[in-house]
C-alpha cells in the first residue's frame, strides 16, 4: 500500500465494546495483546496510550512498578513492530477528577492530578516517546459561576509547567475539545490551546492536536483549525473522525458523514508537508450496530480514505485551480473540486 510517507496511529480504545450513555456494551473486550495484532494488519504503524493503557490501574502501584510495567510493554511494541506515538493522562474516571483535575476547586485533587501527570510523563520516556497528548476532559464546568475561568487557565499553566520542568525532553500536544464531558470547556478551540501553550514556561515544547470531530462540536472547520495549528508550527498530531453535526462525540470513519470536509483537511495537511511534522492519528469508533467480527473496519477503511484522498489532492489540476482564483471564479472552482472528488476530472 503506497503511504505517501506517512505514518499511522489509533488507540486502544478505538476498538471498542459499543457501550453509550442508554445501553451496556454489545460487543466483547478484546485483549490488549489481540489489538496489538490488529495494528500492522490493518496498516497502522504506531500506538497510542492513555497512561492506564500502558499500565493498567497504576493509582494502586509504586513508582519503580510503573516503570518496569512500562519497560516491558516497550519491549512488546519492538516485537510487534511498533513505536509508541504519545501518552496522555486519563484524568476523568477517578473520583478525585470528578470535579476537575488541574483545575479542581479542592486542592487535594489538583495534588492528585500533579502525581498521576508525572506517573504518566515516566510511563512516556519508559515507552521512548517524547511526546504527551493532553485532551482537558474535566477542566471546565456545568455552573458557570462554579469556578473562576481565569484563574482556570493559572492553575493549567502550572500544571503544564510542572510536567514540562519534570519532564525536560518531552514536548505536550493539547487537544482542545468544546464540550463533553462538561458542558463548559476550558481550552475549546485550536486558538485557545496555541495561547496556553505560550504562557508557559517553554512555549517551545508546547503544540496541539486537531481533532476534526472536536472542531466541528466548536462550530468549527477541522481544516482551518489544522491551517491554525500549522500556521504556528505547532501542529503536532491530529485525530481524524467525522461527525453528523452538533450532536454527541460520535467519532465516525473519516470522511463517512462529509466527503468535501475530509478532503480539506487532507488537502491542508498535505500542502504543509505534515507527514514530515506529525502522525496521522485516526480516532473513529464503530458504530454501536456493528457486528463484534466486523468491528475493525471504521480503522481501515479511514486509513484507506485518508490514502484516496491524498491521491485526490496530488492530482488536483493546480494550474487550473489558480486560473479559477485569479478569475474570481469560485463557483467554476466549486465545481472544479466536486468534479475532481467525483472522479469527472
Ligand atoms: C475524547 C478524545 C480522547 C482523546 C485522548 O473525545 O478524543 O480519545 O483523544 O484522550
Ligand atoms: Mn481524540
């Protein structure tokens, strides 16, 4: 399969038992080792990690435990054929983060997230990653007036500083996300996690992920989040998906719901060379009506589609293209592009 260069990643949790808010699970758990044989198969090239992923239930284990726990999943992943692309901090299932995790009102638990970012951040050089994702699941509120917004982003800030000063060889993509869990999210957008980033104390180490679902929650377009990010040099990672609207997080195949949409951000990402910059990360879900067999295919088939669609861009007639914007004809360049996605041109 022609890769253009790039490289591929999911998470283990992108294959999935189908459970939502209104109904248990309708598929089985699969083992972590039998997801492992799924990556090269399917053609992926690397993994990512929540830090519980990596080591399972490490609130409960000792710090030179996590780390040789850590260790010997290295030691799986080279077997496998596979590198680890990032860990991020699941800070939204323990009863302390209930309430936030680095921006929780209750001191005790902003402590808590402290420990548990610098467990992951071990997890992350034990796996050979120098890079950390952080998606802010509970920084944020359902009262507006529960918290105070501004001193929100302090108390990020020294969150963040603290992992960059414990962990000087890693750099931290944020993933911003508007709602979802909370209604009221601190850091929504790809503007937002630029700013944060530059308020610390090595604004150098600091990027962010688009991920289109997300962009599109904020009322956003994926691609120009992704022209935001690149624009700064600080597009690091991506987690392509596609959503049917303002609705719920459904984290669809890419390029299922909006073809055009897809093609844009993959338009945008190869124009600036991403495969030299980042992974392509392909955070999609199978429906919850999929058959357990035949629950793999929203990975392949989006990995496919991103493949197509660099085809697609690549052979964009650019000339006439620029022909059309120099015209001032949009429509025609409309036309053009719908065309060119239609296999007419
Ligand atoms: C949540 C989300 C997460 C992050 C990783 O919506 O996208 O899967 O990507 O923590
Ligand atoms: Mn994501």
């Amino acid at each position: 399969m022609e890769k253009y260069g790039y490289k591929f990643s999911f998470g283990p949790w992108n294959i999935h038992e189908g459970a939502d808010p209104f109904g248990p699970p309708v598929r089985p758990t699969v083992a972590f080792d039998k997801k492992l044989e799924a990556y090269q198969r399917l053609g992926f090239d690397a993994v990512q990690f929540h830090d519980d992923d990596a080591v399972p239930n490490l609130d409960d284990k000792r710090p030179d435990q996590i780390v040789q726990e850590a260790r010997a999943l290295k030691q799986r992943l080279d077997a496998a054929g596979l590198v680890a692309e990032f860990v991020a901090p699941r800070l939204w299932e323990h009863p302390m983060t209930i309430d936030g995790a680095y921006t929780a009102n209750d001191p005790a638990a902003r402590t808590y997230a402290r420990e548990r970012s610098r467990k992951m951040l071990d997890i992350a050089q034990s796996l050979e990653t120098g890079f950390v994702v952080l998606w802010l699941a509970r920084e944020g509120t359902y009262m507006r007036e529960a918290k105070d917004a501004a001193r929100a982003v302090d108390l990020l800030v020294e969150a963040i500083d603290d992992m960059l000063a414990y962990a000087p060889g890693i750099r931290i993509a944020i993933e911003p996300k508007p709602n979802e869990p909370m209604d009221i999210s601190y850091i929504p957008t790809i503007g937002h996690a630029v700013a944060l980033g530059l308020k610390t104390r090595s604004p150098e180490r600091m990027g962010v992920l688009v991920e289109s679902a997300h962009a599109i929650l904020a009322g956003l377009d994926p691609a120009d989040e992704m022209a935001f990010g690149l624009a700064y040099d600080k597009l690091w990672s991506v987690h392509l998906n596609d959503q049917n609207g303002l609705k719920f997080d459904q984290d669809r195949s890419f390029g299922a719901v909006n073809l055009r949409r897809a093609f844009d951000q993959v338009l945008v990402l190869d124009d600036h060379r991403f495969w030299e910059r980042g992974m392509v990360g392909l955070d999609v879900k199978a429906v919850r009506t999929q058959k357990a067999e035949a629950a793999e295919k929203h990975l392949s088939n989006s990995l496919e589609l991103f493949l197509w669609l660099v085809e697609r861009v690549r052979s964009l007639d650019r000339s006439a293209m620029r022909q059309l914007i120099e015209a001032r004809d949009y429509e025609e360049l409309d036309r053009l592009i719908l065309s060119h996605l239609m296999g007419r041109a």
